[in-house]
C-alpha cells in the first residue's frame, strides 16, 4: 500500500451536518455523500452491535480511491458513516440523525 495513513477521525454521536470552525470541529470532505458508495448494510436490533453501532453504515469512496481498484494509492479517500435508523410500524426502515463519521485518507 502506498502513501501513508494521514487521518483517522472517529466522532460519537455527531449529529448535523458540517463541523464548525471550532477546535473541536472534525474534518470530513466535503459532499462525500455524493461519492461512490463501496458498501451499505443495516446493523438491526439482531446483531450483537446494534447497542454500539446499530443502524445504516456507508462506506463512500473518492475517485481516486475507486480508480486505484482496491490499492489505495496516493489521494484515495474513504469514508465511514452511520446513520440512526428505527424499524416504522410498516415494517420500512427509517434513516434518523447522523451518528458517526470516520474518514481514512492517503497522502504521499
């Protein structure tokens, strides 16, 4: 693998949208949400992780990421997002507030 780790920021219970400009303020990309989703899946009331990591987990990648075809060359970006989710009375599941959001990137 090429480049080096450069971030890994976990936030717990981020809820809203963009970090302020405070010091405690979490960087990631901006319009992520509209890069490639890698994978999706639904951690429900089953799983033993639900308590801790329940709900839709998206995995976004940037282009270069994609491009590199799972080598994670220099530039590439993912991102980590879990969003609540709560099962409706008719059986849909519904997304909820954002709850965390990891970003791993790789610079040379």
């Amino acid at each position: 693998m090429s480049g080096r780790v450069v971030a890994l920021a976990l936030v717990g219970l981020l809820v809203g949208g963009a970090p302020t400009g405070s010091p405690d303020a979490v960087y990631y990309p901006a319009g992520y949400r509209q890069w490639q989703v890698v994978r999706f899946r639904l951690i429900g009331p089953t799983s033993p992780n639900y308590g801790r990591e329940g709900g839709f987990r998206h995995h976004f990648a940037n282009a270069r990421a994609i491009s590199s075809r799972a080598m994670f060359r220099d530039g590439s970006t993912i991102v980590d997002e879990r969003v609540h989710a709560t099962l409706g009375e008719d059986g849909i599941w519904q997304a909820g507030e954002l709850g965390h959001v990891a970003t791993r990137g790789l610079e040379g």
